[in-house]
C-alpha cells in the first residue's frame, strides 16, 4: 500500500512540476495565506500579556503542533473528505475496478507539491517557539509523540467525513465542520472555551489529544479544568481508538456503496 500511494504521488508531482511558473505561485500563496494566522496572533498579543494564561510563546507552540499535524494529515490524506465528487462523477467506481486499494488512491489523487506550504509554514513555527521555549529533554520527547498522533487524529476525521458520504453525498461542508474547525480550534488554548466544549473535544471527538492535553505536559501547566492528570499521556489511545473507528466506518462505506452508473 505504502509503495502504491508513493508511486501515485511522485506521478502526480512529476506532472505538476511540467509547469514551473504556477507551481511557485501555490506554494508562495499557502504559505501567506497560513501565515496571516500567525499575524492574528500577534495582533493579539499586541492587545494582551496573555491568552487563556498562555504567553506568546506558548500559543505559538500550540499553534504550531496543530498545524503541523494538520498540515500533514491534509496533506497525505485530507483529499479523502472530497469523496462525494467522485462520486457523483463515477470517478470513484473508476477506482474500485483498478488493482490498489480505493482509499490510496483517493488519498493521493492531484497531490501536488503545493501541499506543502502549510506543513513549512506550521514546522517554522513550531522551531520559533521552541527555541524561546527550550522545554527539557525529560518532557520535549513528547512533542514527535503529539505531532504523529495529532496526523493520525486528523487523518481519522478526514476519513470518517468521507465515510459519510457514502451516505450524504453534499455532505463535505459537514465533514470540513470536524477538520478545518477542529485546525482552528486546537491552534488556540482551549482555556479559551467553555468547560462543556473541552470535555466534548476530550470524550467525543478527540481533539484535545492533537495537541492541548500533551502540550499541558511539555510546559508543565496544570490543567484549567481539573480533567485527570492520566489524559496527558493518552493521545497513543485516542489516535489509535479513533483510526480504529475511522477504518470501519470506511469499509462500512465501501460495503454500502452501489455505482452511480454515470
């Protein structure tokens, strides 16, 4: 599987790169779109000592593990929440007759190098903050740790979005309400938000594991809401719980699917 989706993907980069001038352009403009994020915190904190009782610094670091999770789960697999459209152009019964497996190639379909201008743009920050931060090697072990489970995490969503649309077929902006919302939302303190929301994050939809509760441990903070000091080592749990969840649900999809015959 693994040798397929990179051979698919050095395919589709082989061809993006026949056209040098745009190419650029996309990458140039990811990296200020996603920069302009960046921006907003700054403006911020320009009004403010603190966010939540979090420094600069330490919004930067949560911003970056966010975003660099994110980053690389819409990149390797964020196209699976476009399922619906192949769908209702036969392009998906296309991929189930050919010798791969239909979740690579959804997966991988169009990957372009300009995906890689929000992952750059998020690791950059990530290095700033910690180099202001310089946690101790006893808790930065954490930080790989977070940034593989949080990929995992958003990889699960975006599977679980293009799960259910086999059922609802214009349902992506619901699936994007899970992915792109739940970047935005783990990119900030969640001691920004109300208790009933975090505990949502904590025990329904885990995102809370993308980055809060490991990060509670990377900068030795206690816990606003007084949730189990347990959690902070539990992100391996919840990626995995979720990735299981996801991987049902998606062969489930594939079980009900019937062919649009177009």
């Amino acid at each position: 599987m693994t040798r397929t989706y990179l051979l698919l993907a050095w395919t589709w980069l082989r061809a993006s790169a026949q056209y040098p001038g745009p190419l650029v352009m996309m990458i140039l403009g990811s990296l200020v779109v996603n920069a302009l994020d960046v921006v907003a915190i700054w403006v911020i904190f320009e009004h403010t000592d603190s966010l939540g009782g979090f420094g600069l610094s330490e919004v930067m670091f949560l911003y970056g593990t966010a975003g660099l999770s994110f980053a690389l789960a819409d990149m390797l697999f964020g196209n699976v929440d476009r399922l619906s459209r192949h769908i209702r152009t036969g392009g998906f019964d296309t991929m189930l007759i050919r010798p791969a497996s239909a979740f690579v190639q959804m997966a991988v379909d169009r990957f372009g190098v300009h995906r890689f201008g929000r992952t750059l743009q998020a690791a950059v920050v990530l290095g700033l903050a910690l180099s202001a931060l310089a946690p101790p090697w006893d808790r930065a072990w954490m930080i790989p740790v977070m940034v593989v489970c949080g990929t995992v995490i958003f990889t699960a969503i975006f599977t679980l979005g293009g799960a259910v649309q086999f059922l609802l077929t214009d349902a992506p902006e619901v699936a994007n309400a899970f992915t792109y919302g739940g970047s935005t939302l783990t990119q900030y303190p969640l001691s920004v938000y109300g208790s009933e929301l975090v505990r949502g994050v904590t025990f329904v939809v885990p995102l809370a594991f993308v980055n809060w509760q490991p990060a509670l441990f990377v900068l030795d903070r206690a816990d606003p809401f007084g949730l189990p000091h347990w959690l902070r080592f539990a992100s391996p749990l919840a990626a995995v719980a979720l990735a299981a969840v996801a991987a049902l649900a998606w062969r489930a999809g594939i079980r009900r699917y019937r062919s649009t015959g177009s």
